[in-house]
C-alpha cells in the first residue's frame, strides 16, 4: 500500500468518526522521546554461532498528530499517524584466536524509519469530585487521567545499519555486514554493498500500544498531555531470506518514551447549542425579509390595504 494512499484513508475514517463523535472529541499534536530496543538481535549466525551482543541504548523519538472522539463521557476512541526513528545499538568484545580478523570490540547501530497509524481505546476515569464534562477545566480539578490501549501498523521506509570492529591496536575498520564468511560469517550472507538494508527486513510491523497518563486542561478548551508510552512488536521483522540459520530467533521492536502533547477538546454538547442558535438567527432573518409569491407582492397588498382603511376613515398620514 502506497503511504499517499493510507494517509487519505487514515483521513477519511478520522473526519467520519469525528463526525459522529456523541461527547465531543480533540485534535492534538505531539512528540515521545524515549528509547527502542530490538530483540532478540539477528546475529547472521556470526563465527559459526549465534552469540548476541550486549545491548547499549538507542535514544529514539515519534512526532505524530491525531485525533480523538468519545461516544461516552469516560470512554472513546483515538486515531493517529505518526513519524518513528527507532533501532538498536550494540557493543561487547570478541576474543576467538580461531577467528583473528574478529578479535576486538564490535559496534553495531541499527537505525529503522517507520509511518505508521494506529487506533487506540481511551479510558478517562472521573476521579472523586470531578463531574461530568471535566474535559472543560473547571477551578478544582483541571486534571484528567487517560488511560488508552490499542494497535498500529507501522510501513518501513528506511533501514541502515554500520558495523565496527576495533582490535587491540586501536584502528577502527568499518566492516561489510553481515560479515564476509571468508572472516567467519555464514556462508549464506555476504556483506551488503551499501548502508541501505531495507531488503533485510519486512516492510510492515504490527505493534501493541499502551499509554497511561494525565491531561492537563486549561479554561480555553487547550490540553497539555502527559503519558508513559510503551510499544511492543507482534510480528517478526526479519525479511525470510535472512532467517536460514540453523539458530534463528526472531526480532521484534520495542520502545518505552515519555509521550508529550498539545491539543483542543472539542464540546459536542457546546457545538450543537451553537448550530442551534445559528439555525434559529438564520430563521428570524428570513421572516424579516419580504415574503413574495409568484406574481403577487404580499407586502404592497398590505400596504394598499392600509391605504384604503385610512381613506375610509378619513386619517391622514403626515409623513406621505
């Protein structure tokens, strides 16, 4: 599925439910700093056995917009799109004599760019006090917990990784990976030719998604939203032809962040009252203006009337 095309439908299915939203809905912008982890690693069966690296962390960020609705007070729904840089780091130290173009420290950086979307329920539990509606602040209680659970596909768009390897003398070599079997890789891969691994991996994840947080909302309808976000991986992302090692496991991503954002809560309460108000000046404008049937004036009927009762009764209008 080309991105132009899952952006509309991404678009289509958010304005039909916003559309539809019965307590109002929000529309927000935001950020989640925070950090990714890929496990277990694809070791490419390096030096004829699968020992991983140890795991270093990998700061990664999303930067999304989205929007929301809510068919009950407490209970809605969330859709989003979203832009991620995610990946893995690693680094430990390789001592095989059998192997001595291995010997040293090896580094490995893996960096994924993701779109994705995804559909979230939202639980705002009322805490004691708060009544109904708290999503306008009030002075007491401008504090909305949200708890939201949900999916989200996520489309490759960009994969790279490098490899270093650092022996005892100190010269760092930037090395072809997966490495060449005639150094002690497997003798089923040979070393990419360019950072460009997007073959290496599939081209879609699903992804398990669980924000816990709070909203903090001002008397203008604004939000500030704070929440810890975690994402898990449901699907292996290793492209087949890179599983053929006699001690595979599968790769998935993972990420845990701070999830930042800014938006406007919507009053669907608030909204009809003013198409109402509208509707009805709309109305008393129309009954200010003339009323005409084809080929008959009502107004100038009126006013010939006046006329005559005036002459019959002998009132004169000093104003004519």
């Amino acid at each position: 599925m080309k991105l132009r095309i899952f952006g509309s439908i991404f678009t289509i299915f958010f304005t039909i439910s916003f559309t539809y939203a019965q307590k109002g809905g929000s529309l927000s912008v935001g950020v989640t700093p925070g950090l990714s982890y890929m496990l277990a690693q694809n070791t490419y069966y390096l030096a004829e056995n699968s020992k991983e690296l140890d795991y270093k962390p990998k700061f990664s960020y999303h930067v999304f917009m989205q929007g929301g609705y809510n068919f009950k007070e407490q209970h809605g729904f969330v859709v989003y799109a979203n832009y991620c840089q995610e990946g893995q780091r690693y680094k430990d130290e390789f001592k095989w004599l059998k192997y001595p173009a291995l010997i040293g420290t090896h580094e490995k950086n893996v960096d994924f760019k993701y779109m994705g979307a995804g559909l979230l329920y939202r639980f705002a539990p009322l805490l004691r006090g708060q009544k109904e509606h708290i999503r306008v602040a009030s002075d007491n209680f401008p504090v909305r917990m949200k708890l939201l659970v949900g999916i989200e596909t996520d489309f490759l768009i960009n994969a790279q990784m490098t490899y270093k390897i650092t022996p005892n003398n100190g010269n760092t070599t930037v090395m072809g990976y997966p490495i060449d079997p005639a150094l002690g890789g497997y003798a089923s891969y040979y070393p990419n030719q360019s950072d460009n691994y997007k073959s290496y991996f599939k081209k879609v994840q699903g992804v398990g998604v669980i924000k816990f947080g709070l909203d903090y909302i001002f008397k203008n309808n604004m939000y500030m939203g704070f929440a810890l976000e975690t994402k898990f991986g449901l699907n292996d992302i290793n492209a087949a032809e890179y599983k053929v090692h006699p001690e595979y496991k599968k790769s998935k991503n993972y990420f845990l962040g701070l999830n930042l954002e800014i938006g406007y809560n919507f009053q669907r309460a608030k909204m009809t009252a003013m198409a109402e108000k509208k509707k009805a000046k709309k109305a008393e404008e129309a009954k200010l203006k003339k009323s005409k049937v084809p080929g008959i004036d009502l107004n100038k009927r009126v006013d010939e009337v006046d006329k005559s009762t005036k002459k019959r009764l002998g009132v004169k209008n000093k104003y004519r």
